[in-house]
C-alpha cells in the first residue's frame, strides 16, 4: 500500500520495548535521533555519540519516541 509516495510498512519497534541504540544525529528541536533497522526513533536529553538504554514510549507510522532508562 502507498501513501503519499512513500510504501506503508509496519513499524519495527512497539511501545513498551526496551533496546540499545548509539544516537547518530540531532534533530530540530534537539532530541537525540537513533535507528532501528532503519527506523528513527527520537530520544530527548540526548547528545550525538551516546549510546543509551530506550525504552518505547510512542510509536507513529514513520518514526517513535523512547526515553532513556537506567
């Protein structure tokens, strides 16, 4: 299925996961952004090298947002 140019597919993360990630990037208001096969995950209180514990708090069709537990 397609919308608006880009293919509909399930995202590979759910709310409540917990996983290790390496933040690679800032995004515009700040927070930290990681991938998970692929997928963006923005992480708040986060800077660009940190490798951190996230736990899922929301998942939308393209990207999720996680804190960092521990």
């Amino acid at each position: 299925m397609e919308r608006n140019g880009f293919q509909s597919r399930k995202p590979p993360v759910k709310r409540g996961e917990h996983y290790r990630v390496r933040i690679e990037s800032l995004g515009r208001g700040g927070d930290g952004i990681a991938r998970i096969r692929g997928f963006v995950v923005f992480v708040p209180r986060t800077e660009v090298g940190d490798e951190v514990e996230i736990e899922i708090k929301n998942v939308k069709e393209r990207f999720a947002f996680a804190e960092v537990v521990g």
